[in-house]
C-alpha cells in the first residue's frame, strides 16, 4: 500500500489554481522525486500536501488515511514532516538545540532518536555545539533534515534540498537521502537539479502547468527522448 497517495488535487492561493489535478503515489521504501519548469507547481504541490495552502478538489492519503487540508501540526502526529527550502534552521542556535527543536511534539525520551540522526550526518556531531548560522550551506541543510528526522517520520517532504549547494554538497545530500531512505523512511522531493534527482528516484513525477506530464520511474525518464529535450536539457 502507498504510504502517500495524491488524486486529482486542485489548489493554489487567492482563488487562483496552481494545481489542476496532481497524482503521486510513493511507498515507504521509495524515493519520489518532482521535477518540471518553474512555475509548474512543485513546491506548491508539497505545501498543499503538507496543510500550507486549500486544497479545492481531490484526495490526499498518508497511510491509507485521508489527510487533505489537514493541519501541518496534526500532520506531524501522524508522521509527516516537511523541510522547505528557506529558513529551515534557528541560526542563533546550537545544532543540538535545533535538532531538539525537532522533537517539541514528543512526550517520551527522544535521546536514541538524536544518536541516530548523528548516524545520519556525521559532520552535525563535531559541531553539535557550534550555532547553526556558523554552519556551510550545505551543513545547515543537513540540521534542517536532521531537526525533521527527529519526529521518526514515515514520509519526509523535501522543497529544493540541493538549492544553492556546491556539486560536492549536493551529490553529499542525495547520499544522506537514499541512506535515510534505507532506513524506512518514504521521500518526496522537489528538485531543480532534475537529472542528478531522478537517479537516485524510483518514481519521478514531472509538472508542467500545474498536472502531470509524466510519470514513471527515474531511470525511464531521464532515458525518454521528449523528457530529456523538454526537461532535462537535451
């Protein structure tokens, strides 16, 4: 069963649909990755799934259980979390103290939670003292997705993590991914970085004008000829 299903959704701001009839589906042990031009609905697709905007039409599951316009707070209880793309870190605090951040809706001892997120990001440990604003781009992405680990999600929603990063730090990133993937947690991210991404995807959803253009698994779209020309650069 799809740990998070999407149908037909319909939303955006002030009355204007961004969104015309989105489908994704990822399982738990998947990698789901958004591509398409700007102005395609990418980001705007995980804030409607992740309570941030209405969502006008269709249906979106988390486990089977329908979650559409649902609070981000609640949606946090039942084990989503949501990494956007900017001021995704307290900069004046410590590592540590933003990943404990993370876990302010726990109410049991959350410490092998934080061992494990170390585990995840290794470089976070030597500077667990150090404040997040000290930090590499790079570095700071890593607490941003470490501060979201901590709840134990079962669906991690990522908006750009590669965004303004070195070719060192990305290709780090999509390393931590796929090792927090393996560990039992769904993904669903947004990339502008599309080539590089679908590699690592098992399900790639591409966006144009607010709908699906193509779905299918990442390999097959970065080896389907109109893809690759119309987005993916040739």
């Amino acid at each position: 069963m799809a740990v998070l299903e999407v149908k037909n959704i319909h939303g955006g701001y002030g009355g204007m649909n961004i969104l015309n009839g989105v489908d994704i589906s990822i399982e738990q042990e998947q990698i789901g990755v958004i591509v398409g031009p700007n102005g395609a609905g990418k980001s705007t697709c995980l804030k409607a799934i992740f309570g941030l905007l209405n969502v006008t039409e269709g249906s979106i599951r988390l486990r089977g259980e329908e979650i559409r316009n649902a609070a981000p707070e609640e949606l946090v209880r039942k084990g989503m979390a949501f990494v956007p793309q900017e001021k995704n870190v307290f900069v004046s605090l410590t590592v540590e103290e933003n990943l404990q951040m993370g876990a302010f809706s726990r109410k049991d001892d959350f410490r092998h939670m934080l061992e494990r997120v170390y585990e995840f990001f290794p470089p976070l440990k030597e500077k667990r003292h150090q404040a997040a604003g000290e930090l590499s781009g790079g570095q700071r992405q890593m607490v941003a997705m470490g501060r979201a680990l901590m709840i134990e999600p079962s669906v991690l929603l990522l908006d750009e993590p590669t965004a303004g990063l070195s070719p060192l730090f990305m290709n780090e990133i999509f390393d931590r991914i796929i090792t927090i993937n393996k560990a039992g947690v769904g993904i669903l991210m947004v990339e502008q970085h599309a080539r590089q991404a679908l590699k690592i995807a098992h399900k790639g959803f591409v966006l144009a004008g607010g709908m699906n253009r193509f779905t299918d698994t990442g390999h097959n779209l970065i080896h389907d000829p109109e893809v690759a020309k119309s987005f993916l650069g040739g």
